[in-house]
C-alpha cells in the first residue's frame, strides 16, 4: 500500500507525443476535400468558353491585400515557433496576438469583399464555385484563428509551454500553414487565373 | 514470443492493472453498461462498433427481404414503387456505411490493431470514441429519413434524380453520409498513426500481422478518397438548398461530376469493404490450416498495390456516361491491373491451404466458401473492367449479382469468418460449433441462390433498381426471392449463437485456437490495458509448424 514511489500521472509506458503525425495526416485528408472543389472548379473553367461568364466581374484589390496579410501571417507565426523553442512565452505570445490579428483582418476583408461584389451565391456556377470555395477556406481560417486564441489562454497558465513543451503552438502553426497554402492555391485559380 | 521486459514504471495512483500482490483500483474488465457509454478503450470501442453495426445489416437485411419479396412478382403489387426506391437506396446505404465499412474497420480494426502490434490503446483514444459515436446519429438520420419520402435515388446519389425526388429526405441523407465519412476519416488517421509509430520496439516490419497491413493500406485508401466524396455531397447540399446549379445542366451545372467525385472516394470504397477482410482471410487460414502463411511478402504488399491502383480506376463505374475513348481504354487497362495483386492474395491462401492441416472450424468454413465466391465475384468484376462488355451489361441485374458475390459472398462472409475466430478472445467464450456449421450452410445456399441467377437475369437484360419487370424474368426472380429468404433465415442461428455464447459459452482460456499473433498472448478477453508486461516479440506471427511455443502472456509472467 503505502510504498513511497514517485506518482506518475499515467500508469503505463509513456509514448511518444503523437499528436503533430495525427494532424499531418489529418491535414493531407483535408486537402483533398479542396482538390475535389479545385478539380470540380476546374472542370467548369475548362468546359465553359467565357469564363467566368458574363457579369460577373472579379475584384482583385481587397483580395491582393488579403492574400499578402495571410501570407505573411504564416512568417509571423513561425517566428512565435521560434520564440518558444527559446523558452520565450511573451514572445510567443506577441507573435501569435500577431497573426490572430492578422487572420481577422483577412477574414473582415473577406466579408467586405463578400458585401461588395456585384453577384451573389447563386449567380452563375462561377459564383456557385467562388463563394464555395472562398467560403470553406474562411471557415478554415476561423478555426485556425480559435486554435491560435486557444494556444493564447493556456499560455496564461505559468509553465504551460516551454522549449520542450509546445505541441499545441505547433499544431496552431501547422494548421495555420495549411489554410495559406490552400489559399495559395485558390488564390491562384479564382483570381489570377481569371486574367487570362 | 516470450515476455522479459518488466514494466518500467511501478503502478501509480490510477494504477490499473493487477500486479501480483499489490492491490489496484481498477476492476480487470469493463461492467456491462461501460459498453453504452463514452468509453475510450479500443477494446470496447471495438465491440460497440461490431454490435451496432451488425443491428444496422437487421434493419438492412429486413429491408432486402422486404424488396425481394415484392420482385417474388413481376407487379408491384407489394410495396408501392416510391417506398420499394427508399428501401433500395436505403439498403445499400446501410450495408455499405454502417454494417461492412464500420465493422471491417472500426469494429476488427479497433479491437485488433493494438493488441496485434503489442499497444496499450489506439494512438488517440478519445479520437476514437468520437469516431464512433458518429455513428448512431447517422443511422438515426437515414431511419428519419423515411418519414420525409425516404431519399430515392441509390445509394449514388446521382444527380440530377437526387435533386428532383424527397429533397428533405436526401439532405438528411447527405448529412448521413457525412457523418460517417468523419468517422471513417478520424478512424484511419488513427489507424495510420498507431501502426506506425505504437509497434513494440520487437517487432520487426516484416512480424506485423497481415491484419495491420490491411488495415494500413485500408486506411490510407479511405484518407485519401473519403474527403473528395464529402467535397462532392457538400456540391449537392448546396443545389439541395441553397439554389447553387453545380449539377444542374440547365444552368451551366454537369451531373458527370458528381460521378467522378463520387466514384473517386466509391470506387476505392469497395476496397475499404475488402481489404480489411482480406486481412481477416490471412490470420484465419494460416491459424485454422496450421501452416505458415504462403507469400507474408506478396500478400502484404499486395494490399499497398491494390490501396494505389485502387485510386485510378474510378470511371470503370462511369463507361456508359459518355466516357471518351481513350479514357475507356485507360481504366479498362487500370481496372484489370488491380485483379493482379488480388489474384496474388487468393493463390497465397490456396497454397497455404495446401497440404495443411485443415480444421474445419465456423470460421475455417466462411474462409473458404469466401475464396469460391469472391474468386466468382472478382471475375463477374474483370468482365465488366473491360469497356465493351461493360456497355452491355451496366445497370442490369448482372451488376447487382458482382457486387453481391464480392459484398456478401466476400465482405460478409469475411466478417463472419472473423467473429467465429475472434469471438473467444472479445468475449473470453467459445461460439457453439454446431450452430456455426448450420449458420454457414444456410449461408451458403442462400447467397449462391440469390446471386447466381442474377448473372442470367442481367445477360438477359433486367434492369436493376425497378420494382417492376417483364413477366419473361418471372422464374428467376422466384428463385433469387427464395434465396433471400433463407438468408434471412440464417441470420438467427447466429445470433442465438452469438448471444447464448456470450452469456453461457465453453470458457476459451488464452488462446483456443494456438495461434501465433499478439493478441492471443493475453487473456481473454483481454485485460483493460492488454497486457501486464508487454509482450517481446521473438518470432513471426505465422509459424506453425515450426518448432515455437505460443505462449500466454499470464503464464510467463506467474
Ligand atoms: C477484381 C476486382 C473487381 C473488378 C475488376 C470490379 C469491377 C467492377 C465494375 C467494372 C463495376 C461497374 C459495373 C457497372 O456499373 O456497369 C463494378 C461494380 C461494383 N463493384 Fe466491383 N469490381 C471488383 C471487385 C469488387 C469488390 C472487391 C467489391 C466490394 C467488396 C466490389 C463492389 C462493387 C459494387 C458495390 C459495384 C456496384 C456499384 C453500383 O452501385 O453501381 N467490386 N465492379
Ligand atoms: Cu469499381
């Protein structure tokens, strides 16, 4: 009964932290819910003569702004990365207050952009594709950014992350990296490639 | 395999596990009702998946007989054309999404994988438990569906039928689907991640059970196409409710699509229904024929084969959609690939067979009555791969007898095969001999009965997915009815089986069948954390006949 041993929280072998693999995994699943919107999208581009058709005019100002604001967040995170390996918490901290502010912006440029265009959801297939697939991409946005307040709150806590401590910011900063290459790519194929 | 490494840690205070003389606070196994609730255990997450599932294939297979019953005559003069349509869709709904997909996977794959590569737990428990309660809700949503029309349109979903029939009906659907498709997707990503990196440091690559193999190459393939079939429902919710045209021809949408987003992730389903059993083949044949494994290479392998080919060969569905040429050349090509490493597999079991010493068990027999209808099932399958063939008989009763050969004559008896072997170690009681052999002759003649006149029916041209047809298919009809009744029937043997068994069974100690493989190193059923002492690997899952004692894990370590 009472013998005197040191407590450890889990009874048996520890393994090893497996939670970034589960999420990498998770993560190459996810993308191909885009590639089947990327490839539907191209489809309709490929298929159609005017494209986008008629009427519908896109806009490149606020999304060009937009594309640099979360390009750049994805810099800014990794530098909270670094910051904790350094058992730098304020840093941390900094960086990712950072980048949270950043993804709102991106995301109120969106719905800015959202109120001003000159169509609606259901226009045309290339505006059933566009609010589609920029609107998946904002709900993902939005979840990167509550992963990003999570990892703020705990780090409240004295002691929570450290340098060898910090699997939450990292998975906060691989999602994050995830969203911006996903838009990237959307970017690339609803705006950009629409010039042409 | 032999037990030396001492746990390093001495048991805390949550200890759970019963170290000779210490007390602990935990009982070894789990109370009943611990099975009704949000457990993280891959043990009872494993049974929750199996039970459910098997109460969905009742409520799928009431819904088969009931539609046979009604093609028993060439009117629909039983069940009114629109309910026969929901019943038919909802059928193939439920066999596919919640009987073979989650048992196969969640039920034998979250009981085994851990056990069989010596773990505690799957790598994210708690992951896992929310995988599995995805499911009930998703039943619920399919039976609820029924009181808005039921969903019509097959199991497919093809637009544009499925935009223009019970629009409530198949958005709930659609949510259904969903549903599962999360479940499955959290599911593999644990299976990947456990297989990996949660093998005991002993064992080698080349000592993991084919099982786990399956079960990788099985949910690599569901990662990879389950989200595309999501992105494709996510398309017709959206033409559902929201006014979108994405499949609507009239409005610049095109159905075609919709096919090749569903035939992305379904094509590769058939193999989510398959390879796991397939894995379940190559621990039972070697078990119950007392003989290594032929081909531990070729097999294992051949299911990574099958999980890469499998992805290009989706348009084989899709040859009479106006599919052009050269597109029809090159899946006929890729769809007669993937009958290679298939073939590969079967001729591995027949040579195991060979010359071993056979015991005739349930489930050595649901073993081998799989190998002669699946091999019936997989060339019905290599004649529709070719296009010209394909054109002739596509949506006739001749598709309806190949996926029935490989869904039924393969997956279910697969899953039977499987419960007969690993039901002394889930339930620590042996299943009743007699009522198994019943179970698998009536089993038998059921499906080649109901099946097999399919292929005639289809080469003469019936078209499947109707409630009526031209009295000239009236006699085949008849027999494939009767077929259907005495699969019904078989179903209560077994589960008389199952539950007199389980509550009063011959006790099965350790290891009933001296087998090789991991899990049966510890008791059964096992302990909550599987093991006392993590077993040490020191031979191959599959030497029988070599000079190796199995031993369990209780008597090395007392
Ligand atoms: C050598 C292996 C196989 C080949 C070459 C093959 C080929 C085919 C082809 C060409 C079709 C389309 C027929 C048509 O609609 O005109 C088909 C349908 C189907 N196959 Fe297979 N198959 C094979 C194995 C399997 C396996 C292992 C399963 C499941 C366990 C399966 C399940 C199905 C199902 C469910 C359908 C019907 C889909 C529908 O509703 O239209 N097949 N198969
Ligand atoms: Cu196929």
């Amino acid at each position: 009964m009472a013998i005197a041993t040191t407590t450890s929280p889990s009874h048996h072998e520890e393994h090893k932290d497996l939670r970034v693999w589960g999420l990498l995994t998770f993560l190459i699943s996810e993308s191909l819910m885009f590639g089947g919107f990327f490839a539907t999208y191209l489809f309709f581009r490929g298929s159609n003569e005017v494209w986008p058709p008629e009427g519908t005019e896109v806009e490149l100002l606020v999304p060009t702004i937009n594309t640099i604001i979360l390009v750049s967040s994805s810099f800014v995170i990794h530098f909270g990365d670094t910051a904790i390996k350094k058992n730098n918490v304020k840093g941390m901290r900094f960086w990712y207050i950072l980048t949270a502010l950043m993804g709102a912006i991106f995301l109120a440029g969106q719905v800015y952009e959202y109120m001003t265009l000159g169509y609606g959801l259901t226009t045309n297939v290339f505006a059933n594709c566009f609010y589609l697939m920029t609107g998946f991409h904002g709900l993902h946005v939005f979840v990167g950014l509550l992963l990003i307040l999570g990892v703020l709150w705990r780090s409240r806590l004295p002691g929570h992350y450290s340098a060898t401590k910090h699997t939450g910011i990292e998975m906060a900063e691989i999602y994050w990296h995830f969203v911006d290459i996903i838009w990237i790519i959307l970017f690339t194929l609803l705006y950009i490639l629409t010039l042409f | 395999m032999t037990l030396e490494i001492p746990r390093n840690q001495p048991p805390g205070k949550e200890a759970t596990i019963v170290v000779s003389g210490t007390t602990h606070h935990h009982p070894e196994a789990w109370k009943w009702y611990h099975y009704f609730t949000f457990n993280v255990d891959h043990k009872v997450i494993g049974i929750q998946y199996l039970v459910t599932a098997f109460l969905f294939y009742l409520i799928g297979g009431l819904m088969a007989v009931a539609m046979r019953a009604e093609l028993a005559t060439p009117d629909a003069d039983l069940l009114d054309p629109n309910l026969y349509n929901a019943f038919m869709t909802n059928h193939g709904t439920i066999m596919i999404f919640l009987w073979i997909v989650p048992s196969a996977i969640g039920g034998f794959g979250n009981f085994l994988v851990p056990l069989m590569v010596g773990a505690r737990d799957m790598a994210f428990p708690k992951l896992n438990a929310i995988a599995f309660w995805l499911n009930p809700p998703a039943g619920l949503l399919i039976l609820a569906s029924f009181f808005f029309g039921g969903s019509q349109s097959g199991w497919t979903a093809y637009p544009p039928l499925s935009l223009v029939t019970a629009p409530i009906a198949q958005s709930l659907w659609i949510l259904a689907i969903v549903l599962v498709g999360t479940s499955s997707i959290l599911g593999s990503l644990n299976f990947v991640v456990t297989i990996l990196f949660m093998k005991v440091p002993s064992m080698k690559w080349d000592q993991l059970p084919l099982f786990c193999w399956a079960i990788l190459a099985t949910s690599v393939l569901a990662l990879l196409s389950t989200p595309v079939l999501a992105a494709g429902l996510v398309l017709l919710l959206f033409d559902l409710n929201f006014g979108t045209s994405f499949f609507k021809p009239d409005a610049g949408g095109n159905v075609v699509i919709y096919q090749h987003l569903f035939w992305f992730y379904s094509h590769p389903a058939v193999y989510l229904m398959i390879l796991p059993i397939f894995g379940i083949m190559s621990e039972v044949i070697p078990v119950h024929a007392r003989k290594p494994i032929f081909g531990y290479k070729a097999i294992a392998y051949s299911s990574l084969a099958i999980c890469v080919v499998g992805l290009f060969v989706w348009v084989h569905h899709m040859f009479t959609s106006g599919t052009p040429g050269w597109m029809r050349m090159f899946f006929t090509i890729s769809t007669l690939i993937v009958a290679v490493p298939t073939g590969v597999k079967i001729f591995g079991w027949v040579a195991t067979l060979w010359g071993g010493k056979i015991r005739f068990t349930s489930a050595m027999l649901f073993a081998i009555g799989l190998l002669m209808m699946f091999v019936m099932g997989g060339l019905s399958g290599v004649t529709m791969g070719t296009a010209p063939f394909d054109v002739h008989v596509h949506d006739t009763y001749y598709v309806v007898a190949h996926f029935h050969y490989v869904l039924f004559g393969g997956s279910v008896f697969g899953i039977y095969a499987g419960i007969y072997h690993w039901f002394p170690k889930i339930t620590g009681r042996m299943m009743n001999e007699t009522l198994g052999r019943i179970h698998f002759i009536l089993t038998f003649i059921g499906t080649n009965l109901t099946f097999l006149p399919m292929h005639e029916l289809g080469l003469q041209g019936m078209p499947r997915r109707v409630a009526m047809y031209d009295p000239q298919f009236t006699h085949l009809n008849e027999i494939c009815t009767i077929g259907a009744y005495i699969l019904g029937i078989s179903v209560i043997p077994f589960t008389i089986n199952a539950l007199w068994s389980w509550i009063g069974g011959k006790q099965a100690g350790d290891n009933p069948w001296n087998a090789l493989t991991l899990e049966w190193t510890t008791s059964s059923p096992p302990a909550i954390e599987n093991w006392e002492v993590l077993p040490v690997v020191s031979h191959g899952p599959y030497e029988y006949g070599h000079d190796v004692q199995p031993l369990a894990a209780t008597e090395a370590s007392t």
